[in-house]
C-alpha cells in the first residue's frame, strides 16, 4: 500500500460484543473494501446471536472527543453513523459533522435490534430528523425506520415511494428504504394474512406465507429483495435473490459500511450504493452459521468472490 494514496472512513455507532453488527461490522467491512477504519464509540452493547441482553451508553462529550480526535488528526473522506441512542449523542454528533464540514455522511438510523432490544430513544427520534438528517448524503433506513421516520405506514411499494419522499423533504440528498423487512408486496405485510400475490415494482410476485413478522426474515415466500432508492427526482429499485436464512445479523450495518467504503474511495454515491448490494448478498449467501440464533453475515465473502472472479 505503501505510496498510495489510502481512504478513510470513519463510524460513528455502537460497539456489539458479537461482532455481527455495529461498530465491529462497519470496520470489519471497511477493511475488506481496502478502506482504512476508524470508529468513535457512542454505546456498549452487551450481544450474541440470540440478542440484546445489555446497553451502555456512553456521555454525547465522549462520542465528540473521539470524533474530534480522529478527524483533526488522521482525516475522514467518508462518515457514517449507526447506533446513537439519545438525543444529546446526536446532537454532539451532528455538531462535530457540521463544524468538520464533511459532506461524504451515511446516515443509518439505526432504532431497533432484531430482538426488540431499543437501540434509539423514542424521544431522540426528532434530533435525529431535525439534526442529522439535513447533514446526510445518503439516510438507509429499514422499512420499520422509514415508517417512524416518515410517520407512515408502508404497506406497499407505493407507500415506500411516499415515504422516501417525505423523508427527502427532510434533507439528505438519497434515500434508500432497504427491503429486508419487506413483506411481499415493498412494505412490512401484514402479519397474519393468507398468502397475497400482488404486482411489485419489478414484475409479479408471490407475497408473504402469513407468518412473517417484523423482526423475523427469510421464510416470506418473498423471491426478491427490493432495496428503493429516491434522488429527489426519481426511483430506481436495486433488486437481488431473496436468501432464505436467519443469519442476518447486522446485514444494514454492513450494506451501510460498504456505501460509507465506497463514498471513501470517492465513488458516486448510485454506484457505491449498488457495490453496498453486492456486498451484502455475498455475505448473507455465503452463510457462516454462528451462533445459536440470527448470525452474523460473512464479511469475507466479497472478496473471495472477487479473488476467484480475478483468477
Ligand atoms: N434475506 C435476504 N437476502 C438478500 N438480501 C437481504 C436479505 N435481508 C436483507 N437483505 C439486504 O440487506 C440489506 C439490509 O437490509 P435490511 O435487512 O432491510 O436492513 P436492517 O438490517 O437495517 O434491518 C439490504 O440491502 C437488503 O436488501
Ligand atoms: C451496536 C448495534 N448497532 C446496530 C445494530 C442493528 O444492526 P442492523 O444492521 O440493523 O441489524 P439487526 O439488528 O437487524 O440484526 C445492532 N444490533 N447493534
């Protein structure tokens, strides 16, 4: 590496001790795309594969002091924020952002661990809407956040849209509403119902098996996962093969992580955005199985995948 030149990114989030998400997924990814990481820690969770079971939040003056101390030093050509948890963290936060003038930010506005565990105060979700967002390149939330966010319900793909663009009006410049939680037709479904096969954004397929909840993927009967991207202007809907699996532990940091690499690097966002989709499909298809319940997802598979398409 010596002699060329090296991004940086840095992540603003909580740390999960099972090394799936947060902190350690961002770096880990980091690392695998050739971006050197740095991280300011805002909370310690206590976590395994089967949950949440502890969280420590750590003063909003300790998240500034390290964001301070890596940005007046090594330099950041990309941020991105993740777990928050209070209205002062995001605050503090936002406020270094805004006097480091970075421009290159990955809002994911993390709220709720798949177990249910909160990992945003209810009363932090209007700092966050009010002082983050308007300082965002790209916001990705999940559909779940999306409907705090927007105030709606997304039953639909067409709710999506509605909500991605209220979201917009918010301030950052791209938002992608990720579909994992989608529920066969672009929002969470309805927990309970028969079979439904609606028309989706790219052609007819078949909807959920009527036991999907919110917290719980990859048994919907769904064949796509459809992540929705909105300008400003215009939609463009990034779709992959549904990996029908429970190992996906910690899949939006990770797809935040990758686009945070690639904005480093000085990509377009549209184009790290659709790196971002590669990279989380290699690591949820090339499962790893850890754990007694939702796994992580396989942070080295892109690269191999990469290395072999080399050969
Ligand atoms: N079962 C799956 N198969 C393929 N891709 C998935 C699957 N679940 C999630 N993804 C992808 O992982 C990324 C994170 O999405 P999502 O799971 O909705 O976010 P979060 O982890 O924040 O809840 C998105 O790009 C989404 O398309
Ligand atoms: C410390 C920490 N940060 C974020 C999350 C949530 O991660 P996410 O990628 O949204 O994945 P799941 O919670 O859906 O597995 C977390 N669990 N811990």
């Amino acid at each position: 590496m010596t002699g060329l030149r090296i991004s940086k990114a840095l992540t603003i989030a909580g740390s999960d001790s099972g090394g799936g998400a947060g902190i350690q997924a961002d770096l880990k990814t980091f690392q695998e795309l050739d971006v050197y990481g740095m991280s300011a820690i805002t909370a310690v969770t206590v976590q395994n594969t089967l949950g949440v079971s502890g969280v420590y939040p750590l003063p909003p003056e300790a998240a500034a002091e390290q964001i301070r101390s890596v940005g007046s030093d090594l330099g950041v050509d990309a941020v991105k924020t993740g777990m928050l948890f209070d209205a002062g963290i995001i605050r503090a936060v936002s406020a270094e952002i805004r006097k480091f003038g970075w421009e290159r930010v990955v809002v994911d506005p993390v709220m709720i661990a798949k177990g249910g565990a909160e990992l945003l105060r209810q009363e932090a979700v209007l700092a966050l809407k009010e002082e983050l967002l308007p300082l965002a390149l790209v916001v990705t939330p999940n559909i779940p956040e999306a409907e705090v966010l927007a105030g709606m319900a997304i039953r639909t793909m067409q709710d999506r849209r509605e909500a991605a663009k209220i979201i917009s009006a918010m301030g950052p410049k791209l938002v992608v509403i990720k579909g994992g939680h989608d529920g066969g037709d672009g929002g969470v479904g309805n927990v309970g119902n028969a079979v439904n096969t609606v028309n989706g954004a790219n052609g007819e397929k078949a909807g959920n098996d009527g036991h999907e909840g919110i917290y719980e993927r990859g048994d919907s009967g769904n064949m796509e996962v459809v992540d929705l991207i909105y300008n400003g202007g215009n939609f463009t809907e990034l779709s992959g093969k549904r990996i029908p699996t429970v190992h996906t532990h910690g899949t939006g940091c990770t797809f935040s992580a990758a686009l945070t690499a690639g904005l480093a690097k000085g990509l377009p966002a549209p184009e790290a955005i659709v790196i971002a989709r590669d990279f989380i499909q290699a690591a949820i298809e090339d499962v790893l199985a850890l754990g007694h319940g939702h796994g992580p997802t396989n942070h080295w598979a892109y690269r191999r995948r990469m290395a072999v398409s080399a050969r």
